[in-house]
C-alpha cells in the first residue's frame, strides 16, 4: 500500500490528520521515527548524558583502565573483599556473653568508681605494660587531659609536642590553658625529633610529649636524658603503641605518666575510651581524682583536686577485657606480618621505610608506614600510588595526620587557646604528610601471608611501571 512521505515541514498537531488520511502501519512506523529524531535534535539523550558524565568521572577512568565490564568486576569484588577483611573492631561469642552478663547486673556506668569490669581490666593491662597503676578514663584525649592535670601543669606552662600527631595531644593542653610548642619529627623515625627538642625548651617549658607513631618510636633515651637533666616531665602519648616495648621496657611505663587511646580503630577498642599508666603512687591518686568528679582515693585530703567525670564505663570495661584476652595473638600475628613486609619492601626503589631500631624490642603495629618518593616514580603523585593500591584490593591510605597546627580540628584561632602561635618551620613534618607517607592500617596484617606477598609485588609493579611511564599523567 502506498504511503504518503512524511514532509520536512510536518509538525505534532499535523500528524493526526495524516494518520487519518494514509490509514497505513507504514505510517506509525515513520512518525515514530520522525519524533524520535526530533526529540534527539532538540533534547539531549539521557542515557549519552550520562554515558558523557560517567566517562568523565574518576571512575569512569578507572572502568576503561581495567578493560570494560571483567576487569571493573575484579576491582570491585577486591573491594568488597578488602571491606570484609577490614572489619574492625571485632567480636565474638566472648564479649556477646560479657555484655549480656553486664547488662543483667544492671550496673552499665562507671560510678562508683572503679566498678568490677574496669577492675578487671585495670588489671589485665597493667600486667600487659608492667605498670603498678592503671586508670581507666572516656578516651585517650580524657586521659591526656588528666594526665596534663595531674602532673601539675598551671595556665601559661609550655609542652613540647612533635608536629605530626593527632590534634587531641596539643588541644587537651591547651583547654588547660597551656601553652605548645611544635618541634619537627625525625625522618628516619617520623616520631619527635630529640635533637631539636633542646633548642625549643623555654623558661616556661614543664614537660615533653614523646608521641609513639604507627609502627615507630622516638629515642626515648635521648628524650629520657633530656627531660632528666633539665628537670622536665615526660609524657607518653601510646595511642598507638599498645604491646610496645622499647629496651625491654613496655610503652606507658617509660616517662612519668603514658596515655593510651580505646577509640574504635584502636589496637584495642570498646568503641571509646582511654587509659593512664604510671609508676607513681602519688600521681596515680590524682588521676583517679581527677578523673572521678575530684573524688579523693588513695589517702589525698577532701576537696584537694579539681575533677570531673570522666570514667570509662563498665560496658566498656568488660569490652576491652576481652580484647585484653585476644590481644597478645593478634599482636604477635600483626608484628610478623608487618616484618615480612618490611623485608619484601626493603630492596624497592621509590619506597622508603622508618629506620629500624634495635632498641625497639617489640614495635608498634597500630600501622605500616611507608614513604613514597614521587621524584624516584617518574613524578607519579602518591595520590595516584593510593588509589592503584585500593583498586588492587589493598587498603593503603595517605597519612592520616597533617602537622597539627595545620590540622582543620585544631582550635588554633579559638579565642580561648592562650597566645596562639604562628605556624612553625616542621618541613620534614609537611613533606611528610602531604607528599609521601603512606599508611596500611592494622586490620590487613591479621590476615593471611599471601596477602602480604601479593602486596609487596603489587607494590614493586606499580613503581616499576610509573619509573618506565615516566610521567604523572600515564596511565601504568
């Protein structure tokens, strides 16, 4: 049957007459295709919208690196693998048992202070850090915060703290009304750099806070002989450092006083909560005031403390108890697999790791740290070296700490933070954070070998690959 053309000129309110008139299927077929072809010119498509859009994004990039549709497949079950692996904190049938017994006792918060659980795991970590005192605080800030209290420091003393650490080291001084003062880290250690502590000791100066940093440690014989000489306190900021041991000796039990950290990616976590170690009878009674609402124990006359609450409670108390029963596996697991790293990566070009000391008689492993070198990777940004990593199914991120006084949670403008200091000069503290440190987090190292194995190679690959591209935008 013939069938009228579709004229160039025909618009929507002609077609119904034109339907009409040619009574043809021919017909529908044409104006369909004719609307079809209008739309397209005057709209843009959505699906090309957001064909357009995805290719454009990052992981649109990502999707045609790894070949189409099989290798975004393999990307994202190593992500979702990595998820399942990352999982932390972890928990079983012992801490589902202890809650439940402390939930049918009906005593959940810490007062009156300590309660049973906390005693319990007073105990436990004491015997784990070889201290005689113990006590339990809200978190590792809190317990900063108390500490710094403790030891006597008054409104206008000075702290000396490294510049790369979390925020919450120089910020609990100073709600004391203390004053901080930055010193740069060592490069081979990334921990406070003793050599320029001396130079930044003031007329005002009480105490120094020796941070342990991922898998590192400072020389805590230098900073010993330092705060000994110049009649200084020494505080420990172990937030990372549970299971360490410098000499023989445990972290927290080094200086006067080590502050350890329960928050959820912690070593050992009950979601928060914090802890203070110390040899000394005396200041160990002041802690408990100080955190305990200025309660006395231990012999202190009535009203002879400023105090507040800041308890752990008991939910959290039977918590880290059965972390405390795992942990000595679990860290010994995380030790050695952190090594075998270290060994597979000590010979690769363009990676540099924290110098090893021999003094370090049982290393930290809250973290693996790494510095990539841009400049030996052909220009590569470590950015890039990161998110390869993650796209293999590893975890690796960069640093998690900027120089605190960059740091956008630092308080540093807050009109109540006394005399608040410019920036200081910490270029190793800056290059560090923003160009080169990469860090795997502990969860990864309770895995199995191979995945330590594959993530060395996996390493060595990428770096040879960006030494032979040679420049930042190619793709390895």
């Amino acid at each position: 049957m013939y069938c009228t053309p579709i004229e160039p000129n025909y618009t929507p309110k002609r077609i119904v007459p034109f339907l009409v008139r040619t009574r043809s299927s021919a017909a529908f077929v044409a104006i369909i295709r004719w609307i079809s072809a209008e739309a397209a010119r005057m709209l843009p498509s959505p699906i090309a919208t957001l064909r357009r859009r995805f290719e454009e994004s990052d992981f649109g990039r990502r999707w045609t690196e790894a070949g189409g549709w099989p290798g975004a497949v393999g990307v994202a079950w190593r992500r979702y693998y990595l998820r399942a692996l990352m999982r932390w904190p972890r928990s079983g049938w012992r801490e589902r048992r202890t809650v439940r017994a402390v939930l049918r006792s009906g005593r959940w918060g810490g007062y009156p202070f300590p309660g049973p659980w906390t005693r319990r795991f007073s105990r436990a970590f004491a015997s784990m850090h070889a201290v005689p005192h113990v006590i339990p605080a809200s978190s590792g800030a809190t317990a900063l915060l108390a500490a710094y209290q403790s030891l006597g420091l008054m409104p206008g003393d000075e702290v000396v703290v490294p510049a790369l650490t979390f925020s919450a080291t120089a910020t609990a001084a100073h709600l004391l009304g203390l004053r901080v003062a930055f010193v740069d880290i060592d490069p081979l250690t990334l921990c406070l750099d003793h050599r320029l502590v001396e130079a930044a000791i003031g007329p005002h100066t009480r105490a120094i806070v020796a941070v342990h940093l991922g898998d590192s440690m400072p020389d805590m014989d230098a900073l010993l002989e330092i705060a000994r000489r110049r009649g200084l306190r020494l505080v420990e900021d172990c937030a990372h450092a549970h299971g360490a041991s410098w000499q023989g000796r445990p972290a927290g039990g080094l200086g006067d006083v080590g502050c350890f950290s329960f928050q959820t990616g912690k070593l050992m976590s009950s979601g928060e909560g914090g802890a203070i170690t110390t040899h000394n009878d005396g200041l160990a009674a002041t802690c408990v005031a100080t955190v305990d609402c200025g309660r006395v124990h231990g012999g202190l006359p009535d009203q002879s403390r400023l105090g507040i609450n800041l308890r752990l409670t008991e939910l959290q108390a039977a918590l880290l108890s059965c972390a405390a029963e795992r942990f000595g596996r679990e860290n010994a697991v995380r030790q050695r697999r952190m090594e075998s790293l270290r060994d597979q990566l000590g010979s690769v070009e363009g990676i540099r790791l924290p110098r090893r000391d021999p003094r370090m008689t049982s290393r930290p492993a809250y973290a693996f740290q790494m510095l990539y070198l841009p400049e030996a990777c052909g220009g590569v940004p470590r950015e890039r070296f990161v998110a390869d990593l993650c796209d293999a199914g590893f975890p690796a991120t960069p640093s998690w700490y900027q120089p605190v006084y960059r740091s956008p949670e630092y308080g540093r403008l807050d009109p109540r933070t006394p005399a608040p200091p410019a920036a200081p000069a910490c270029p190793v503290a800056e290059s560090v954070a923003t160009t080169s440190l990469v860090w795997i987090p502990h969860p990864f190292f309770l895995g199995p070998q191979r995945h330590i194995t594959r993530l060395a190679r996996t390493v060595a690959r990428l770096i040879d690959s960006y030494r032979h591209h040679g420049r930042a935008g190619d793709s390895p």
